[in-house]
C-alpha cells in the first residue's frame, strides 16, 4: 500500500545546472498595448475602436512597415495619421528613429497625442494640418494608408468633416507625386491598400507582403 505520494518537492529544488538560466531581460510595461490590435485599441474612446478594423494601420502591418522604413536617425512622415497607429507602433520598436503623423482632423491628433503621452513615447510629433501645409524636404522616408481615398468615399467616412470630391483626390495624389519625385535617391515610401499611383517614376517595388496589400518602394 502507497503510503506516501511519489511527486517532486515543493517548491522545486533549485538546478545547479547554470545553463538553464536565461539572463534576465527587463521588459517594457507597454509592450502589452501591442500584442493585438483589441490591446492597442483600448488606449482610446469606444467609437473609435469601433471603426479600427476599417479606418487604423493593422498591428501586424504597422510592425511590418516600420521595420522597412526604420533608418536609426531618420525622419519618418506618416501622411494621414489618422490616431496615430502606425506612428505610435513604430516608435515603441524603434527609439533611434524619429515618426511624424500629419493629420487634418483636430480630434484625431488630440487623441494621438493623449495616447502618446500614456504611451511614453518621446520620439513621435504629431501635426495638424493639411499635407499641403508640410515641407516635405524635412522628412526621409514615408507611409501612406491610401487616406486620400476618403475624399471618394462616401459611405467609410470618419465624420462628415471632409469634402467628398474626385477631383480633391486626384489634386492630392498629383500633390503628393510631385513632392516625392524631388525626394533623393534612396527615399523609401511604404504603400498600404494602394497600388502605388501616389508614386512618380523613379520609384522601385522592392517587396510586397500581407496578401501585396502592404508594398515597398525606393527610389533609384
């Protein structure tokens, strides 16, 4: 008859085995707010996680394009920031970069920046304004989640704050093409949801990933 139970001490035994132990990794406490886009999304009011799935940068894109326009000591320019999403993301994962979000909704970079003081971040600006108000010649690398489409797209839109009008979009993309083409060789630009018509010649697609949704281009 089993008088006693055949299990280990407890607490276990310490191992003299030193190989085991992994050297101790200080983490940071905000790593938790982007594991999952439902993580990051709880940093802000209830409707605007609502429209996360069809108005924000994804998480996984935002880590991806980041990692592509990631140049330590560069500037990064985020055309349409929207909440901030991709800027906030690639921070986080990059401190020796510096990310700019230009944004036309004043609500929107009010939140930005609320978020950005939660989140500790000291290498992002946030701007209010229209991109046609930027100088360009200040940045080096860029994104752009397509947020000219809003201006033909009456039935996704943020608010009713915007013009809706084919030709606004066509004045913006033909804007944003004629800055880029005055841009060095070596510029990089990540598209997402865009075919690249926002690109003068000059431009190469060097990769594609997220079903080609997410590209990215430089400059020769």
């Amino acid at each position: 008859m089993i008088t006693a139970f055949p299990h280990s001490p407890f607490p276990p035994e310490p191992e003299d085995n030193k190989s085991l132990k992994a050297p101790y990794k200080r983490r940071n406490p905000m790593d938790c707010f982007f594991r999952t886009d439902a993580d990051f999304d709880w940093i802000y009011p209830e409707h605007f996680q609502l429209m996360s799935q069809k108005q924000w940068t994804p998480l996984q894109v935002a880590k991806s394009a980041a990692g592509y326009l990631n140049v330590k000591g560069a500037k990064i320019l985020d055309i349409g920031s929207g909440i901030g999403k991709f800027c906030l993301t690639a921070a986080h994962l990059y401190p020796d970069s510096h990310f700019f979000g230009v944004e036309q909704r004043h609500e929107l970079v009010h939140y930005a920046k609320i978020a950005k003081n939660y989140l500790r971040l000291e290498n992002i600006s946030f701007i209010h304004a229209n991109i046609t108000q930027v100088n360009f010649k200040e940045f080096d690398h860029f994104y752009f989640y397509n947020s000219f489409y809003e201006n033909i797209d009456r039935e996704n839109a943020i608010d009713d704050s915007i013009e809706t009008s084919y030709s606004l979009y066509d004045y913006y993309t033909q804007y944003l093409q004629s800055v880029l083409k005055d841009k060095p060789s070596g510029t990089r630009v990540v598209t997402y949801q865009s075919l690249g018509e926002i690109l003068p010649d000059g431009y190469k697609q060097i990769e594609s990933s997220h079903f080609t949704l997410l590209r990215l281009w430089i400059k020769e």
